[in-house]
C-alpha cells in the first residue's frame, strides 16, 4: 500500500480569479477544492451548499485564515435555478465569476429492480441536470462580460464502469461527461473552456459513514496504489483545470485514478 504524498503547497495559479464552488462546505472534494483555490490566490471564493452549518463553519474557518474579505458563503440548491443565479451574483461584486466548479452531486444504492421514479429522478436532478443548470448560467454571464473564463465538472470513473447498484448515479455521471464535451464546443467561440473530472475513489468521512467497510476495502484493492485518494489530490487536478496551465484543454474528462483497468 502506498501512503498518500505530502501536501502540495500553492502557486498561485489562479491569482486574481473569481472562483464559485457548488457543495463546497464540509469535508470532501468541494471542500478540498475551496482550500486550494484560496491557497492559489484567489480573489475570492464564492461558496455555495444546501447545509446551513456546514456553510457557517467554512465561513469562519476559512475567513479567519484567509481573510472574510475573500469568503462568500450562501445556502444554494442545484436544483432551483433561482437559487443558482443568486449564487452567482456573489461573485458579482468581486467582477463577477471567473472559475465555476460544478460539484454538486447526489449518490445512493438501488438496485434497478427496485429502484423508485424519484430515487432516479433526485439523482439525475442534482448531478445532472444542476450541472446543466449551472453550466448554462454561468456561461451566459461570461458570454455577457466578454470573460474567457472556465469551468469544470465533478464526474466519476463510474460514468465509464458498471457497479452493482449505481445505475442512476452512473446514468447522471455519463451524462456529466458527455454535457462537458458538448457544452465545450459550443463555449469554444467564446473562449470558456468546459472540462470535467472522473475521480475512483476518494475518501472523506461522509464516504466513510455512508459507504459498506468491505466495499471500500474491494475498491481500495482496485486501486494501483491500493489505496483511496486524498479530496486535495482530486482538487489539485481541477485547479490544474482550472488554471492557464491547461489553456488548450476543453471538452476534456481527466480520470482521477490509479486503476490499472
């Protein structure tokens, strides 16, 4: 097993960006992705979630650090379109969004069998079409602005793998992917790049809780590394995507992994 490497320091690769992070209090990906915006010099960070203490407490973390003046919290479901555009209109005040990480998605476990209209509808609203939603809105008010400024996706290794008991999470995933491709080349004219990532495994605690001991141990074991990601390893990969280094990509899906498969 191969233990995780240290902490990447920051090299401000998105100084002077505004960025705006569906699902980004708490722990996980869109937590780890808002540190390192900061840590990359972000202008400021625009933070949007559906957990009203998890927001407070990323607020005051994060804003003690790194100052309140580049921390924007706000309770914010996909699945509302009013409540999107509210999100981006923080950015507003800053210049308005420069960087949009689309984050926000919702799993579970049903077997096709027996799976409900709304277990698959819930999760093809957030994952998918409040992907879309935000795609769509946060496009439109870089075309307006003239910005050629970016976005990027969280889609999953399960978009291309079949798992027992994911059809609609892989559903919502595949769709995420082919959305990036697509939305992709009609920003291009625009300048925006669209790009997406398809993480394995990463490990926070709410994976942990939620996720069966001898199904993590099995996809662990898939892994080259054996071993889960960090949350920060997936976000220095959006960052990436995120920043001039990656000037060229658009309508690309980087997988996040160290399957051999």
């Amino acid at each position: 097993m191969s233990d995780a490497p240290e902490y990447v320091p920051g090299h401000n690769l998105l100084a002077d960006r505004v960025v705006v992070v569906t699902a980004g209090a708490g722990a996980g990906i869109g937590a780890s992705v808002v540190r390192r915006a900061l840590e990359e010099g972000a202008r400021a960070v625009v933070i949007g979630d559906t957990h009203e203490r998890r927001l407070a407490e990323a607020q005051e973390s994060l804003g003690a650090e790194f100052g309140d003046d580049r921390v924007v919290t706000t309770i914010s479901d996909v699945t509302d379109e009013a409540q999107v555009q509210a999100l981006l209109d923080l950015a507003d005040p800053f210049g308005g969004v420069d960087v949009m990480i689309n984050n926000a998605g919702l799993g579970g476990t049903a077997n096709v069998l027996e799976m409900s209209d709304d277990q698959w509808s819930r999760v093809i609203d957030i994952s998918l079409t409040g992907t879309f939603r935000c795609i769509r809105a946060t496009g439109q008010r870089m075309v307006a602005a003239g910005k050629k400024g970016v976005i990027v996706n969280n889609a999953s290794v399960i978009g291309w793998r079949a798992q027992e008991g994911q059809a609609h999470y892989a559903a919502a995933k595949a769709g995420v992917m082919a959305l990036t491709r697509c939305a992709a080349l009609d920003f291009a004219p625009h300048g925006i790049r669209v790009n997406a990532v398809a993480p394995s495994l990463a490990m926070h605690p709410f994976l942990a809780k939620v996720t069966d001991d001898d199904l993590l141990a099995e996809l662990k074991e898939r892994e080259a590394f054996k071993r889960a990601a960090e949350p920060w390893e997936v976000a220095n990969v959006m960052v990436f995507l995120a920043s001039d280094y990656s000037s060229y990509l658009t309508g690309e899906v980087v997988s996040v992994s160290s399957q051999r498969a």
